[in-house]
C-alpha cells in the first residue's frame, strides 16, 4: 500500500463520536493514542472529564483514575470535529422544500437572516454528523445569493438552538461571482429575476459597496448627539456595522481569482475583517491572500468541480499551507442528497494529498476553532476545554465508535 493509501485509511478510522453521556457524570477516557491537536500524540493516553470539562490528559501510568469515574476505552482519542461553513440545521435530511431554509430567494441582498431563527436541531442530518465526530459547526444560509445572512456556531447535540448555539451571529455570509448572482426577486408571475439582482460582478461588488456606503453614514448618524435625529433601528445597516467593527466579520464566498482579488479590494478599501470562502482559484493568487493576512475556509476537497470552481483540487489544502496561510475546511453545500458532506472525509482526502495526518486533523480542529474564534473553548484536548456531553446514535449507524473529547 503506498504511504497516501495508508495515511488515507488512517484517518479515515482516527475519528470520534460523542460517546459521554450527559449531565455532570465524570469520566475517564483511556485511549490508545491521545491526539490533543495543541501538543504530539500521547500513547496510553487518559483524558479526565469533570463536569462537562477536561480536567486532566496525561500517560496512563501516572494519571490516577479517581474513584467513581466511568471508564471508556478507546483506540484513538481526538479533539470533536469542527466543520468550518455548512448549511446542517437549515438544510434538511429529506431534501424536500419544506425542510429547505438555507437560502431565501425573495431578495438578494439580506444580511440581516439569522441561521438561529431557521436552525432545527432535531433534524436527523444533525444526528448523522455528530455521529461521525463533528461535535461543532459554523452553519447557516447557503452561499446562493450576493449576501445571504448570518452564520451561527452551535454544538451538535440536538438539544436546541438556544441550548446549544456558542456564538448566534458569528458570521454575515455574502457570495461573489456566479454564487452572488442566482438567488433574487422573482417578478411576480414571470418567474424572472428583478432589475434588483446583480447580474454581473461588476453589478455586485457596487450593489455590496452601496449597502457598505450606507451602512457607514447610518451608523454616523446613529452615533450623533442629538437623538431626535437618529435614526431608526436598521437591521441590515446594523449587521453590516458589525463587519467594520470586527464582530462579526463578513464570510465572502469566492472562488474565480478576479472574485478573490475583488473581495481583498473591498476589505481594504472600508477597513473590513472578512474571511474568505470556497477560493478553488487560491494557487493562482496565494501572493495576495497571505499579503492580505485573511484566513481561508476552503473548498470541500472533494467538491465537484464546475462553473466558478473549475479549478478546485484535491492538493489545495497542502498549496493553502504551504504557503503559510491560516484554513479550515468545511463540507459546504450542494444542493443533492444527503444535503451535506462530513469534513471527516474532506480532511482525510487532504491527508494523502500532501497535507499529511497531523495538519489535515487541525483544519477540522484547532485551526478551525481559531478562525471561528471558539479555540479557547474548543479544537483541542487541552485542561479545562470543553467535553462531551452527549450521547450519539453512532452504533445504530453501525459506525465505530471512538471516544472524544470536543
């Protein structure tokens, strides 16, 4: 077997599910290999779990196991998955419309939708990740439209949004290129897009910069002495203000090279933090992207390649690190069933593909927690970072099960 295959078939195994119960139970996890993600692997490793959180992770001989812990064993032990950008909880096991909220064609510009007013918890496709190990997720509306709405980071426990979520605005989703370009107002009985649709890029990178503009002059006049000249509450203006403080940055969906460069032109003509999405042209502009200083959530690597990402691959993840550039990956959407890809296998095709075991795990870990700000919570298996408190249906799915610690 060639050393790829290997490294392929490893990863593929070396994954986790939620295997805690819940509530405060304490538990010890005994694994084989220990991967914490912030430090080297750890063999006959124990990870200690107190009310809720890590308390302990060392060698098992000289980490004592109290007494009235439950103790779980297993072969591998990672930090729980992180999937970077998906649509899980807005786009629906059953791929039918009315399970479908991940994008709301009745305008093209909309950046004040929430994915926690949308987000379903109990939707089986929930359950189905979490089976696979991806305990956390960014999700929200599809990349369909010039800006689609707000992205949430929530666990994947099913409870509910509120229970769940960790950051209910993380993220304002806006699309360049053809993604920008397809969802609009419908003139009523034609079934045509409105003049209000961009449809070229030039179209929307001014229809994004007028709603820049504006947002700019609302907050001004919002921040003026004289409250009976300020305005009312602006949702969308509101939101958008959120991008120039650093709050909550704009995650813009590009992937032809021109769309890149037009989004780094944008950021830094209005002072934008923006992360950049999908990028399947990234190797024709690395230059730019680590200039710019920019994280990237990239491409699902097995995403099929069409349109605006012809040029996606599979060595991507490895040209991304190589060059130095901060990236995660992400399953992404595509509008067929089962309505989302695991990252589990997204990051082991990145493995055998130059990126190699240890980085290809910390793009759907650490390094996903930084880029979406939660590493101090989460992406690692590291004293007092979040554990499991979930139980799973991975063994009704007849999958593996590996202990975690998310």
């Amino acid at each position: 077997m060639k050393p790829s295959s290997r490294l392929l078939s490893a990863f593929a195994l070396a994954f986790l599910t939620s295997a805690l119960v819940a509530g405060a139970e304490n538990v010890a996890v005994i694994g084989g290999t220990v991967y914490p993600v912030s430090g080297v692997p750890l063999k006959n490793g124990v990870v200690l779990i107190r009310d809720g959180k890590i308390a302990a992770v060392g060698p098992a001989a000289t980490t004592k196991i109290p007494a009235g812990y439950r103790t779980l064993t297993a072969t591998v032990v990672t930090p729980g998955l992180i999937d970077a950008h998906a649509t899980v909880g807005l786009s629906g096991l059953l791929n039918q419309p009315h399970d479908q909220d991940q994008i709301e064609k009745s305008a093209s510009f909309q950046p004040e939708l929430r994915a926690i007013d949308a987000y379903n918890a109990k939707d089986p496709l929930v359950a189905w990740v979490r089976s696979l190990g991806v305990t956390t997720v960014n999700t929200g509306h599809s990349p369909s439209a010039l800006a689609s709405g707000q992205t949430m980071i929530v666990k994947t426990f099913g409870r509910g949004a509120d229970q769940d979520v960790l950051n209910p605005a993380a993220m304002t989703a806006v699309a360049l290129g053809r993604n920008g370009l397809t969802a609009a107002e419908v003139v009523p009985g034609s079934g045509a897009p409105s003049a209000k649709a961009p449809g070229t890029r030039a179209k929307a990178i001014a229809m994004l910069r007028t709603e820049l503009i504006k947002a700019q002059e609302y907050g001004k006049k919002r921040e003026g002495k004289d409250e009976t000249k300020r305005p009312a509450h602006d949702l969308r203006a509101e939101t958008l203000l959120r991008a120039f403080s650093g709050e909550q940055p704009l995650l813009i969906n590009v992937h032809r090279q021109q769309d890149i460069l037009s989004a780094l032109r944008v950021a830094k003509e209005f002072g934008l933090k923006i992360i950049l999405d999908g990028c399947a042209d990234a190797p024709l502009v690395l230059n730019e992207i680590k200039a710019s200083g920019f994280p990237v959530i990239l491409h699902p690597t097995m995403a099929r390649s069409s349109e605006d990402a012809e040029n996606l691959g599979v060595e991507t993840a490895a040209k991304l690190r190589a060059a130095g550039i901060p990236f995660a990956l992400q399953s992404g959407y595509e509008s067929y069933v089962p309505k989302t890809r695991v990252v589990l296998f997204e990051a082991a095709v990145a493995a055998s593909n130059g990126l190699g075991f240890a980085a290809a795990l910390a793009t759907i870990t650490l390094d996903a927690a930084k880029i979406l700000g939660i590493a101090a919570r989460t992406g690692s298996v590291e004293v007092g970072k979040d554990a499991i408190s979930h139980s799973t249906t991975a063994t009704r799915l007849n999958i593996p099960r590996i202990a975690s610690a998310p």
